[in-house]
C-alpha cells in the first residue's frame, strides 16, 4: 500500500524546480514582449518624423509652384539657402496642460537651379535630428516649367 501512496503524493502538484523553471520561462517571455514593444514605439516615432519631414517638404515645394514665374523667392541661389527659423509642426504636437509643445523641430533648406531661360530645378531638404540618430534628412526634387513666353 505505500509504494502507491508515494507515487499518488508525488502526481498531486508541481515541485519547486519546476516552478522555478517556469517563472524563469515566463519571465524571459515578458522580457522579450517589452523590449519588442520599447522598439516598436521607437520605430513608431522615428517613422512619424520621417513623415512629418516629407510633410514639410511637401508643403514647401507647394509654396514654390504657387509662385509667380517672376517672383523674387523663386531666383537661383546657387546653394542652399536655409529658412530663418525651424518649422515645428502643429500636428506633430503634444497637448500639455499650458498648452500644445512640438515634439520635433524641422530646418527647412532648398536649392534653385536655372536649368535654361523656362526651367528651374527646386530642391527642397529638411532636416532633423533624433536620439541616437542626429542629422536625418528628407529632399523632394522637382521642375518648374514657365509657359508664359515673352
């Protein structure tokens, strides 16, 4: 009768190593989702600056082709000319108690070439910098055609 009663005692529940063993594998587990978890946001973020970064570059190359073909802003600069200030985004904002603080700030540069008397390269870059990733860099390129010739 006893030989039973040990091998009944010992099925009943788990022994301490085992259960060691599993927090240990539960742990590691959890580790792993929030260190994938920390790099998603990073990512997350990293990509929302890209777009932001295109987003004003866009937006410059719009103020470019509303120009007038004649307009002061649209001369050649033979290199690039930077903005006075940075562009922070109202969108890339963060709304806080005393109100919305930009998470990113953007240096907007661009380039205009004469390619002949009715062509125009524009080049515009923005620029930014990351944690752990300084310097990153967005450049839209297009041609204006002037029609109008007299």
């Amino acid at each position: 009768m006893r030989p039973l009663l040990r091998a009944h005692a010992r099925s009943d529940g788990f022994t301490l190593i085992e259960v060691v063993v599993a927090m240990g594998i539960l742990a590691t587990g959890l580790l792993t989702v929030s260190a994938a978890q920390i790099y998603a946001m990073r990512s997350g973020r990293a990509g929302r600056h890209s777009s932001d970064g295109a987003e004003v570059a866009r937006s410059q190359i719009e103020a470019f082709q509303r120009m007038d073909w004649a307009d002061a802003g649209l001369g050649a600069t033979g290199g690039w000319t930077a903005n006075a200030a940075p562009t922070n985004l109202s969108y890339g904002a963060v709304q806080t108690p005393g109100g919305p603080v930009s998470e990113q700030s953007y240096l907007v540069s661009w380039r205009i070439v004469n390619v002949g008397t009715f062509l125009k390269t524009i080049d515009v870059r923005v620029t930014w910098s990351e944690p752990n990733r300084p310097n990153r860099s967005f450049t839209v390129t297009t041609m204006r055609h002037n029609d109008a010739r007299s």
